[in-house]
C-alpha cells in the first residue's frame, strides 16, 4: 500500500461573499427615451396606419454595429406584419428616413418629446 511522505493541507473556509448585482443589459445611451419610446407604441403604424405597439428602430445605415440598436428617438410605430416586412425586405431601408421624421415631428407637436 502507498503511503504519504507529507500529510495533505486542511482546506481553509471560505469567506461569506455578498451576492453580485445583476447588471443592466446595456448601458444608456444617447439618444435613449423610454418616454418616448412608450409613446411610439401609442401611434398607428406609419406605413399602413392600423394600430401598432412594435416600435421599429431604424436599421441598415450604418447607425450601431452587429447586434446593435440605433437610439430609441429613430424609432418608428410599426404594426407586426410591417416590422417583419422590414427586416426581410432591405428595398424598404431607405424609406424608414421618411417615416422616423414623421413621427419625429408628430411627437414634437404633441409634446412628447
């Protein structure tokens, strides 16, 4: 049988810790409103004006990287289908300009922003 030349060493216990703090999933921005955002969700879809609670936020021109969203205010309300229809169809990219400066400018004369 094998014997030890030198005993093993006694395990020391270890110190109680305070719980980590979960962290955000992402820092803020700017250009983040959770305001404004919220009241995006509130307008009609801006390409076929049903109502909508999918804020689109604009993508394919170079605001943000991969995996990245642009700032909540170039968002737009879109209806699901629409939402989808974006993301498939990058013809359509273009036009989002058009449709972020509407509701930019339906926000700022109802005093959402």
């Amino acid at each position: 049988m094998l014997a030890r030349k030198t005993p093993l060493k006694t395990r020391t216990q270890l110190k109680a810790r305070a719980p980590m703090k979960k962290r955000s999933s992402r820092k803020p921005r700017a250009g983040d409103n959770r305001n404004y955002l919220d009241w995006v969700k509130t307008q009609p879809c801006a390409m076929c004006q049903r109502p909508a609670d999918d804020p689109h936020h604009i993508i394919g021109v170079g605001l943000g990287g991969m995996g990245m969203t642009a700032p909540d205010l170039l968002a737009m309300p879109l209806c699901r289908e629409h939402h989808n229809e974006i993301h498939i169809s990058p013809e359509l990219w273009p036009q989002q300009f058009e449709w972020v400066v509407r509701t930019i400018a339906r926000a700022v004369s109802e005093g959402a922003v």
